[in-house]
C-alpha cells in the first residue's frame, strides 16, 4: 500500500490529510518570524536613530575661527551669562565632549590667569571642554613657560584671542607690593611684577592690579615674535582684563 494512504496506528487519522493541513503553515510560521524579525530590527533602528539624535544634541556644534573681536565677544557673553546665573556649558553632554576631544583640541581664546582658586576660568566665561587653552600662575606673570605654552596655543592652535585676566584680592601682587623676603620661590615672582609698580597711575592696589594684567599683556605682545606676528597680521588680539572675585564680572582694560 502507498505510503500517502496508510493510517496512523495511534490515532486512526489520515496522515496525508495531516500533512497536507501542515504544511501550508510553515510558510505562516516564517512570515510570522520575518515579520518579528523586521519589527524588531526597525525598532532597534529606530532607538539608535534615537541614541544618536540625542548625542548629536548634546554635542555642541563646532565653533567657526572667526576673528579676534568675535573670539572676545564670546568670552565676555559667557561672562554674562556667569553673572545672570543662565550657563549654557553644564547643559552639555561631558562624555561626549571628553570623546569628541580626547585625539585634539581646538580653542577659539587663550587666557593667561593667576593659579588663585577662586578665579575658576572656564567657568567664569561659562566655557566647557576645549574651548579655551589656559595657562595660570601665580600673579598671571609672563615668564618664560608661560610665553612658550600661549606660543603653542597661537601658533598650533590657531586661539584669535588672548586675555592676561589679573584678578581682585591677588596675593601675588599683594605680596609684590610689600616686597618682603618670605620662604621658598615667592620672590621670584617680584621681578616680573615691578613694572606693574613703576607704571600704575595711583600705588593704590586695585590700579597696580590692573596696570600688572595691562603689563603682562605688553610682554607677551613685545616679546613673543610668534605672538607679534599673528597680532600684525590680524589673526590673534591680545587684551588685558581683570575679575572681580566678589561680583563675578569680568572687565576689559
């Protein structure tokens, strides 16, 4: 007897009717599979549509170069912003800024300040990751170091301005002042602060702060050609300026 027309022992079915009405579901079954298959795939396209949306919002777009003046600006509004208490830069995804400049960097300003800890840069001109290059010292002095690592930033980096930020209550100038013999390095830091003495208008402290951020400016100006250069050219402003620790703000000299 041909096999499509035995009978089953255990039930008494026909299994050429068993499976005629089983195979046609296969094809059910795969359709059902692919089906899942695609939905799971496009909602998975979907969430990393999603995923990298999100990272692209946190990322801030990348600022142009433009000029000297616009670098300025863009400190001076993020000081603004620092005084009204609306920072923009906490807004920002950090890992991915971190990730973005792990390989380089690319500053739109340099900033020469003193190491003092209550003059926190970036926050101040409410900047993030890779937006300034900073350089502090102890009475934002000039020296020698100091000059090579703002020439890195304007001659690598291609920063279109650079601050010398003196700041209020500086004990480095304080101490230059005074002019006394105390332990360890202090008084090296004499020297470069004396033209600050000499010049100043009035001894009054606050205006030989001022004229201190206006001489180290002249300094980095004179004696700098990679800093001469860009600033003859038109690519690089130097400008001094000072902060005053108890109100926040940030004032051009």
């Amino acid at each position: 007897m041909p096999t499509s027309h035995k009978h089953s022992f255990l039930c008494g079915c026909d299994t050429t009717q068993h499976v005629a009405h089983a195979e046609p579901a296969r094809p059910a079954r795969r359709r059902f599979v692919g089906l899942s298959l695609a939905v799971s795939a496009a909602g998975g396209l979907g969430l990393g549509a999603m995923h990298a949306q999100v990272h692209a919002n946190a990322m801030p777009a990348p600022l142009p170069a433009g000029t000297p003046d616009e670098a300025l600006a863009k400190l001076m509004a993020g000081n603004a912003r620092y005084l009204k208490l609306e920072l923009t830069s906490f807004q920002q995804d950090y890992e991915v800024l971190r990730t973005h400049t792990s390989e380089s960097q690319s500053p739109f300003a340099a900033i020469l300040a003193c190491s003092d800890s209550r003059v926190p840069v970036e926050l101040i001109f409410d900047q993030s990751i890779g937006r300034i290059f900073t350089v502090r010292v102890a009475g934002n002095v000039a020296a020698s170091p100091v000059i090579a690592s703002l020439e890195y930033a304007v001659e690598a980096l291609k920063v279109r301005a650079l601050m010398v930020l003196g700041h209020s209550q500086c004990g480095a100038v304080k101490a230059a002042i005074a002019n006394k013999d105390v332990p360890g390095q202090v008084t090296a830091l004499y020297p470069y602060m004396r033209p600050a003495l000499v010049n100043s208008p009035t001894p009054e402290y606050r205006a030989v702060v001022m004229q201190n951020a206006i001489e180290q400016a002249k300094v980095l100006s004179a004696s700098s050609p990679v800093i001469s250069h860009r600033i003859r050219t038109g690519e690089l402003k130097v400008r001094a300026a000072i902060y005053d620790v108890e109100t926040g703000k940030v004032e051009l000299l």
